[in-house]
C-alpha cells in the first residue's frame, strides 16, 4: 500500500514512516524539502499519485494567528489533491482539547484543520494526542529569572507511544471520527515543569498561577486531559525523566 506521509521528516512523521516502512509498505515521506509545498501545492498531485492513504502531520511554523492562515490554505490545497488522486483514508494528528480552547488562536487553527477534514468527503481517521513528555521544558520561557505555569492538570505522553498508535489508525479503516491519545498519568502542569528544569540543572524558580495562559488560553483541569475511552501511553513520567536525564547533552 502506498502512503503520504505530509510532514514526514519531522519527530512524529520520520519515526511513523520508518515504522510503516517496516510492514512492507511504500512510504513516501513528503516536505518541502522534497518538492511537496502543501501551502503552495507544488508536488502535491505527483506524490499523491497511486496512494491509498495520506497522513497529516505537518505544523505551523508559529503558534499564532498566522497558524489559522496555515492549517486553512495548507488543509484545502492538501485535501484537493487527495480528491484528484482519489485517496481512500486521510490521518490527521491533533491535539486533546481543541475544541475546549477558543481562546487560543493555535488550537483554533487545529479546529479549522479538522473542519476541512470532516468536510471534504474523503473517509478519515482523527487522531487527537496530549502534549509530549519530550516538549514539557519548553512551557517555561528562556530568560526569565523565575517561570510562571499553569497548575491545571494535564497528562502528557511519550512522542514514541503517539506514533505507534498513529500507525495503528494509518493502517486500520477510516473511523471517520475522533480517537484520542495520552499518557498513563495526569500531573499538575507547574510540577513537572519544574521537575523537567530541575533534571535539566535550571534551579528558577517554578509557580503555579491559574492565570497563566497556555498557547493563549487559560486552562482548567478538564481543558488537556482525554476523555475516558482515549487509548494510553505505555512509558511513564518518571522512567522517561530518569532515562533523558542519563543521556548526554549536545
């Protein structure tokens, strides 16, 4: 079978094409890189050519309102070509608690990605993901002397475990829904911040404030936490801390 993968050199797109790769499938790993622009459709009908199934697992390059421009355009000329080529299952990675958030211009942008979807005609599979362990760091921002973070619960996953369920979906039939992902546990978003910082040897100090905004958007404990049926993560919190912590630093 052959698959697009749009996004496909990235850490969710390089690990989910050596992983259908090693079923046996043809995998295409499509970026601009490669001569496939989504935003300006350039390659788009000659990598699509004979696929059976196209992922989706691009990003905006920012987190603002240019991310709605983003998903919009990159959504439209993406979906077309699949119409063209005839694609039978579009995957989609999104994130738990979209639809919860209109406060941020970034996950309204990933409503309007998933509005597109819904929309076009071509069976589809959904596949909504909570943050991941690896980008917990970077909730706190470079150069202040101390870091204010939500205390909202949140239960973020290890990157490795969201590509096997991604694969999972890529090969099984179009749900033509919503399936959602996230890890074994739910923390306070303040204290694994700080305990991230902590391994990292960053001593500032961490504090809980509810009004600190996440992408934009206050949160509660119910806005990145997935609901009861979402499929779980394997790896927790603390085995993968102690194993990041372990490996040298670039």
């Amino acid at each position: 079978m052959k698959i697009v993968v749009i996004g496909g050199t990235g850490l969710i797109g390089s690990r989910l094409v050596s992983i259908l790769r090693s079923k046996g499938h043809e995998v295409l790993a499509a970026s601009p890189d490669s001569g496939v622009n989504t935003i300006t459709g350039a390659g788009l009908d000659a990598a699509l050519a004979g696929a059976q199934v196209v992922v989706d697992v691009a990003n905006s390059p920012k987190f603002d309102e240019s991310s709605i421009q983003f998903f919009e355009t990159s959504g439209t000329h993406l979906l077309a070509a699949e119409q063209r080529a005839g694609v039978r299952h579009h995957v989609a990675l999104s994130i738990v608690g979209t639809d919860r958030l209109p406060g941020s211009a970034y996950l309204r942008a990933k409503v309007t990605q998933e509005n597109l979807i819904r929309k076009s005609g071509i069976p589809y599979s959904i596949l909504r993901s909570t943050q991941f362990f690896e980008f917990i760091g970077r909730i706190a921002t470079p150069g202040e002397q101390s870091v204010h973070v939500s205390a909202a619960l949140f239960q973020p996953i290890l990157s490795g475990d969201v590509v096997a369920v991604l694969a999972d979906v890529t090969l099984g039939p179009p749900i033509n829904g919503i399936v959602e992902v996230g890890g074994p546990e739910k923390f306070s978003m303040a204290e694994l911040v700080k305990r991230v910082l902590r391994a990292n040897g960053d001593q500032r100090e961490v504090i809980a404030d509810a009004h600190t905004p996440y992408f934009g958007a206050e949160l509660d404990d119910e806005s990145l936490v997935a609901g009861p049926s979402a499929r779980l993560g394997s790896k927790h919190f603390e085995e993968w801390l102690k194993e990041s912590a372990s490996q040298p630093r670039r």
